[in-house]
C-alpha cells in the first residue's frame, strides 16, 4: 500500500490541520503557506493523484468541490471575488500528489497568475 499524502493524514488527525469545512466527500483547511489573507485548499476524501487521474465516475465530486469552495468564499467574506485553481503536475508546482483545489482571495489578484 502506498504511503499517506500529508492531505490523507490530516483527515484522518494523524497531522495536524486547520480545517474549516468538512462533510463525507473532502475536507478544507487554511494553507500553511498562504498566498493572500484567504487561501484555503479543498480536498477531496478520495485520494486522487492529480486531475490527469481524473475518472468520469469524479465529476460530481470535482463539482462539489467548487460548490464547497463557493460556501467557503462566502462565509469568508470574499464579495469582491476569488480565485480557484488547481495545480497539475510539476511544472504547475503541484507538490502533493492528491488533487486539491486552492480558493484565494482577500485581496486583488494579477493576471497573468505565474
């Protein structure tokens, strides 16, 4: 069996987390690195190693996603806006091989983002 991602242990509170949100399908907690006053990441139940993973059987899940990130930017206060991204792969510095979504917001956002 492989090794725990870091998202897997704070699920099961083998790692601490500040998580925010939580219901039987993901989990959403506050970055340890935060890229604006409000950066949360969105992380589903199921370890998915990234979005080239991706089943059809995912999509409502991928789509709860959002709909949690949309509760989360409002119960944050984020009315002027917010940004949601999911990194893929290295080259879009994705550093944990277990899909989540990151919500940002607090502040104005540049395009383009890197």
């Amino acid at each position: 069996m492989a090794d725990k991602t870091l998202f897997q242990k704070i699920m099961d509170r083998e790692t601490p987390g500040d998580i925010i949100y939580e219901d039987d399908r993901c989990v959403a907690l506050r970055d340890i690195n935060p890229q604006a006053p409000t950066h949360v990441l969105v992380v589903p139940r199921k370890p998915i190693p990234s979005l080239d993973n991706l089943s059809e059987e995912d999509e409502p899940l991928v789509g709860h996603l959002f709909t949690v990130a949309r509760k989360i930017a409002s119960d944050e206060g984020l009315s002027g806006g917010y940004r949601t991204v999911i990194n893929n792969g290295p080259d879009a510095n994705q550093t944990i091989d277990h899909i989540h979504l990151h919500l940002i917001g607090g502040r104005r956002m540049s395009w383009p983002p890197g």
